[in-house]
C-alpha cells in the first residue's frame, strides 16, 4: 500500500462568517501535487458545509445552526455559538465555532479508512490562530505521533508566531512546487516511497455534492496595493496554461458541478490572452455554467468588449474595489480609478445588459488617516448609480505598508497579538470608527 497523507482545513472562531465560494485552494492544489506523487490523500474540511456527517450530528444539538444555501453555491457554514474571549465583551455581537463540531472531527479522524502517516494543515487569516491551534491539539489527541506540517497565509506572514504557538511540529513559509514538497516529505519520512507514473485527475477536489468548483488562471498579482499580501504571499506573478485551466472546469462540470468561481486576484489581467481564450472555450463546448469572482475585479479594465464577454459568459454579481473616493488616500493604497472613470465603466456594464443589482462595490473603511466624512462622501458618490454597496473594515495584514502605518493609531497591539488584525474587531482598534459609527454607515450604504 502506498504511502498516506491527510489534509486538514480547520474549523475557525469569529465573530461571523459567510461562504463565499470559499474552499482551501492551497491545501487543495498540494493535494494534487501529492497525488502526482503516487500518495494516497485524505481530505477533512471542517468548513464544509455540506458534510453530511455534521448534518446528522446537528440533527441532535439544539445549539448548532445548519447552513442556509444561497444562488450559485454560497451560503453560511454551521455554527454554535461559544464563550467570548474577553476582548471582544465590548462588541455587541455573538461569537461562534464555524464548521465542524470538535466530536465530528474527532469521529472523522478516527474512521478514516487509511491511516496518516504524515499530515498537512492550513492555517489561512492570521487572527484564526487559536482555531488552529485547537484542531491540531484534536488532531494530535488521536495522532500523537503523526508529523504534523502547518503551511498557508498565516505561516507565510508571521512564520514565528505560527512556530511559537500553533502547535505544529513543521511550519512551511510561501508556496511550493512539486520538487520542492517531495525534498520535505523525504527530509521528514525518509522512507515515504513515490510514484510520479500515476495520472491523476486535472483537479484535486474530493468533495460530494459540491454546489461550487474553484480554479484560478493565475497566481498571485503584479499590482502593490499597500493593504495586500498578495504580492508577499507569492512573490511571483505567475499565469497557467488556459488548457489545463480548461480541462479542470471541465471536470467538474463532468461531476455535475455547474458553478465555477475564479479564484484569481487580477482575473482581467491580460485577459486578451488569457481569460477570453478559456471563456471562447467554454462557449465552444457549450458548457452551461455559472462563473464568478469573489476576490473582485477592477472596474478600470473594463471596456465594452470586456462587458459584453463576461455577460455573454454568465458572470453573476460582480464585484469590484473601490475603497475611496478621497484621491489622496486612493493614490497612497493604490489607485485604481478616478470618479469621472468609474461612471464611464458603470454605464458601459448597463450597457452590456448588467443592471445595478449585479454590481456589488467595497468602501473600504478604517484606513489611517480616514475619516468618518470620507467614508460617507464616498458612500454618496456610489449611491448615486444605485449600485450595491459594501463596507469592508480594514484588516492589517502583517508586513504589509498598511499594516506598520495603522500600528502607532491603534488602540490595540494587533502587531504582538494577530487576533487582533480581524476586520469585524476595527471598533476596538479605532479612535474614529466606533461601533456605532460603523452602524451608521453600513444604514446609510442600504437607504
């Protein structure tokens, strides 16, 4: 028998979460790499929301609230509701698990029909930590001698806080190819023995019915917005090979998956030899799916022969960053585009048959040296084409320049302690947004 390896996406604690076609990709995209190894994989994805081991475990727990589907596959992820930490007494909210319940997972662990002998974890937003750090104590309680190996964002961006405190016996930074994952496996498990003869399937995605399928035609972004990692993450802009992309919605289609999420940062990016080469692919095999794209796109690549394509291709809800009107901060963050331009690119998507309900636009909020009337004036300035708007509380994400330009405002040290870099907790950060003040706006972003 081959040589095993489990894959594991932890459960999280927060304040709220919302699935907006969100799958590990990373962990997923490993997963193939160790299939192209002739390994055997597991996967438990303790945010999956249609596990139907969980499902019948909540059936019996009045405190666990189901997941509600959406259109096109999102929806929310289990929750129930736990204890509070103390720093978060201030914020009017509830806290919850989402995800798998700990005895779920415990059971899933303990059933799996090949035992790990190495396993995989990742750690996604750095102020999740502590969720992490739970499931690998679940998992060591039933693997205790099973080398464990933490990689992801989290690790990437704060690599000692993860070797200090998650638990992990392995921490691995950035991101990795193929030659690179078996060197570590060997370092770890001398005698793991591969076999690259195997012809894995275009897709490392393991899950029964799946209302979404992910892909991406790139990696990382060549832009520098000064409140993203992307750039840090993966230090390399990199596109893929449109066929591969292809064959891979193909095969979820084939699976009867008909919602495809673009997992890409910069999808309109050369999208003249990249984008619209698959999508006349897919026109040409009449494949009739949904396509979006959750991490947004730019409205300044938008032109008519770009509308009409991602109109004729069945792009639902589009989203786009806009963060500010106030060009001063715009330009410091990384302009994207001017007032007199958006209103071009706006009629040019009501042109192309999108209507105001399609178009979903983010202020950002909690910048320094943003204030409460720069946030409203840029709510006014959107509200007028009637376009959906949300806020998105700003995040500082370590070794960003946004991230040590916030430091010396803050009212917490999100620096020594990343629970504190969660976009929900910005009123206890700010001297300006408070929660009502939040409030406010997010009533003003709906009249």
């Amino acid at each position: 028998m081959c040589d095993s390896v489990l894959l594991v996406n932890p459960f999280i604690y927060d304040l709220t979460a919302f699935d907006f076609w969100a799958k590990p990709i990373g962990l997923l995209e490993i997963g193939l790499l160790l299939k192209k190894l002739g390994l055997h994989v597991d996967l438990i994805d303790c945010m999956y929301s249609s596990d139907t081991n969980m499902a019948e475990f909540s059936k019996s727990q009045n405190n666990i609230t189901p997941p509600k589907k959406k259109t096109f596959g999102s929806g929310t992820y289990f929750k129930e509701q736990i204890k509070k930490p103390e720093y978060l007494n201030s914020i009017p909210r509830n806290y919850y698990r989402f995800g798998l319940h700990p005895e779920v997972l415990k059971s899933k662990l303990n059933n799996l029909s090949v035992k790990p002998d190495l396993i995989f974890i990742t750690g996604i937003m750095t102020y999740w930590w502590e969720s992490l750090r739970d499931t690998i104590c679940i998992i060591k309680e039933i693997y205790p001698d099973i080398p464990i190996v933490l990689g992801g964002i989290y690790p990437t961006l704060i690599p000692d806080h993860a070797k200090q405190f998650s638990g992990a016996d392995f921490v691995v930074e950035g991101t990795v190819d193929i030659n690179y994952l078996s060197d570590f496996i060997k370092k770890i498990k001398p005698d793991f023995k591969f076999d690259t003869s195997t012809t894995p399937s275009p897709l490392y995605y393991p899950y029964s019915n799946a209302r979404y399928g992910i892909v991406r035609t790139s990696d990382g972004c060549p832009r520098k917005c000064t409140y993203c990692a992307s750039s840090i993450i993966r230090k390399n802009y990199i596109e893929h090979d449109i066929d591969i992309v292809f064959g891979q919605i193909s095969y979820l289609y084939n699976r009867g998956i008909k919602n495809i999420a673009f997992y890409d940062d910069y999808l309109l990016y050369n999208k003249k030899n990249r984008l619209f080469p698959l999508l006349r692919k897919i026109q040409d095999q009449d494949l009739q799916i949904n396509l979006l794209a959750p991490n947004g796109l730019f409205l300044n690549h938008i032109d008519k022969e770009t509308a009409d394509i991602l109109k004729l291709n069945n792009f639902t809800t589009l989203r786009f960053g806009f963060e500010t009107a106030v060009e001063k901060i715009s330009k410091r963050i990384g302009y994207k585009i001017g007032e007199n331009d958006f209103e071009t690119k706006i009629n040019t998507l009501f042109q192309a048959g999108f209507k105001s309900s399609d178009i979903i636009i983010y202020i950002m909020v909690g910048l320094t040296g943003q204030n409460i009337k720069d946030v409203e004036d840029t709510i006014k300035f959107v509200r007028k084409y009637d376009l959906r708007l949300c806020l998105s509380e700003f995040s500082p994400v370590p070794r960003t320049p946004e991230f040590y330009k916030a430091l010396p405002e803050s009212k917490l040290d999100f620096e020594k302690y990343p629970q504190y870099q969660n976009n929900t907790i910005l009123p206890l950060r700010s001297k300006v947004f408070t929660h009502q003040v939040l409030n406010d706006l997010k009533l003003m972003c709906h009249q």
